[in-house]
C-alpha cells in the first residue's frame, strides 16, 4: 500500500480528531456566551455551543478547528497530484470531512467500550514498513510533510488505525464473507465481464518525431529508421536494435510493450500490429509519437475466461465490496444507537 492510498482510505472512514477542551475555565463568560445554549459532556464539562463547535457525538465535541485542519491536510494531499477544488467541491469535502471525523468518534467510542487496544508492535512494523519503502526515516519524514503530516500525527493514525480495523474485523468480517456460490452465480450471470479479446504481444523501435515537424526534420528520422529497418533485413536481432537505438521508454527491454488489446495503443499503431503475424516485422508506421517498427512475438485470440481462472478475482471483488456495505451498514447502525448532534448545516439544506 502506497504512502498516499493510507492516508486517503484511513481519512475516508476514520479521519483523525484530536479535540482539545478545557472545562472549568477561570474567565467570565461573555454576555454573548451567555446568551448561547450549552451542554454537558459524559464528564460533567459544560460547552458553549458556539461557531466553534460543529458536533457533538455522544457528548463529546468536534469542531472547526478540527474540520479545517483535515479539510487543509487532505486538499494538500489532492494538490500535490495536481488537482484543484472548485468552490463547490470543497463545500462538498468539508461535509465528507464532518461525515469521516463522526464516523471516526463513533467508532472510537465503541472500540474503548469493548477494551479494545492497539499492538505496539504492530504499529512499528508498519511504520517501519513505510520508512523501507521511502528509502529510511528521513525519506518518509519528506513523504509525509508533503503529505500535510508530521512523523507523530502519522504514527497517531497507524495507532487508531490497527485500533479501528481491529473493532471493524472483529464486527463485520463473518458478515462479509462470500460463498463459493455467490461467487459462480456473479460468474454465470455476468458473462460479458468474462471474455478476453483478441491480444498481441508487440515489440518496437521508435525514432522520435514531432507531429508538426518540418521537412528536414522528417527526413532525418526517416532515413535514421530506414537505416534500422535495412540492419533487421539482414537479420539483425531486433530486440538489440531496440536497446541500441530506440527512442521510447521500453528501449531497455528491447522495445517490448508486453500483450495488448485493440483500445491501449493509438490506433495507427494497434491497426498495423494487429495486421501483423507472428514474428513479422512491420513497414515504418507514424504515430503521434514518432516512427516505429513493430515486431509481433506472440497473439492470443479471443475467448472466454473459465470460472476456475477468475474464481480467486471474484471472490477478492465481492469481498471488498461486501466489507465496505457490511462496514456501512455498522456505521449506520453505531449512528442510530448515537447522540450526534450537528451545528453545521448539511450542503443544500442550508435554512
């Protein structure tokens, strides 16, 4: 599991809140204060409900400051991949945000009342799972801060993390599991998701060329490939052709690009490798990209995928989405059983 995908599947269910009141306070209330309304905390604490605080589960608060540090840290994450919330968007993933910070509290709550506590030794491992794939501590500690975390909020969240998976296996996982029969009649009643069609294993040699370039630079690319083309007709091997003199990223493992299927390359290049047998070399086919000379190694027609062959996928796919209803399903019922009360209107419900 990559760095990132931790971080987002944790915040989508179980967004950390870390909410911090301090009860029985010295200061006189403001007049404003008193005019407002309160409530009691399970403790005894009387909170103000101010602009503030925007829940309360079960008597305990979550509140803005809380929702704009999750709403800072995850757009951070979202913008390092480049992508950029429209005004609306973000009004949406706020509201996400609140959703995942109350699903976190009420999940929190109930894995204390079941005593349940996390391995320390299972918070390790992963943590050092992370710092190996990052290349050591300082790699990770950089991964992170890009991330909008530090070392501690991270090794918080492996904590609640393996505290929170622990209660979710605990009460769904015999509820989430699939049967042998579920799985062939997925099988049997959705044929079409089970038919391979017809593949070409291709090699290549490209000569780069831009789609506008003038007629010098064409003709240099042209003779450079003709030049190829002339070596492999007289038996050069193509694969050494490729590593010597091919542009293209697969260059290093002698232009080979693996099985592919009609849709995966650009057409001028699918048409001409498609047309292709086994073992023959195309003539210079032009794509966006440049030049190439394609060499078919191998095809495999279409067919339709046995059960016995997809059984394991299948059962992998139904699991995960039976685990997330079933997960659901424990979240809405740990909301029924709740007290939440929200003091932040939901998008377009406002008034």
């Amino acid at each position: 599991m990559t760095l990132r995908t931790f971080i987002l599947s944790f915040l989508c269910i179980i967004a950390l809140a870390m909410p911090v009141f301090a009860g029985g306070g010295q200061e006189e209330p403001s007049q404003e204060e008193e005019s407002r309304p309160v409530v009691s905390t399970e403790e005894g604490t009387t909170i103000v409900v101010s602009e503030e605080l925007i829940a309360l589960v079960n008597k305990q608060p979550i509140t803005l400051e809380d929702l704009d540090k999750e709403t800072e840290r995850i757009v951070a994450q979202f913008s390092s991949q480049g992508k950029v919330f429209g005004e609306e968007e973000l009004i949406e993933i706020r509201w996400k945000i609140l959703e995942s910070l109350i699903n976190r509290e009420l999940l929190g709550q109930k894995a204390t009342k079941m005593g349940i506590e996390t391995d320390e030794a299972l918070v390790e491992q992963q943590i050092e799972q992370y710092k190996a794939q990052f290349g050591g501590e300082e790699g990770l500690i950089a991964a992170l801060s890009q991330q909008g975390y530090t070392m501690e909020t991270f090794t918080s969240e492996i904590t609640e993390s393996i505290k929170l998976q622990t209660l979710i296996t605990q009460e769904t996982m015999a509820l989430a599991q699939v049967t042998e029969e579920e799985a062939k009649s997925f099988y049997d009643n959705n044929p079409q998701r089970f038919v391979q069609p017809e593949m070409v294993e291709a090699s290549h040699i490209l000569i780069k060329m831009e789609p506008d370039a003038d007629e010098a630079a064409r003709k240099e690319a042209m003779d450079r490939i003709t030049q190829i083309q002339e070596k492999l007709k007289e038996g050069v091997d193509f694969a050494e052709m490729a590593r010597l003199l091919s542009e293209g990223p697969s260059a290093e493992r002698g232009g080979a690009l693996g099985f592919f299927q009609r849709g995966q390359m650009v057409k001028s290049f699918e048409d001409a490798a498609f047309d292709l047998g086994i073992g023959e070399i195309s003539d210079v086919t032009e794509s966006q990209f440049g030049l190439h000379l394609i060499n078919v190694t191998g095809k495999k027609a279409q067919r339709t995928i046995s059960f016995e062959e997809a059984r394991q996928q299948i059962l992998v796919a139904l699991q995960q989405e039976k685990s997330a209803q079933t997960i659901n399903q424990y979240l809405d019922s740990l909301r029924k059983e709740a007290e939440v009360e929200l003091f932040m209107a939901e998008p377009g419900k406002e008034g």
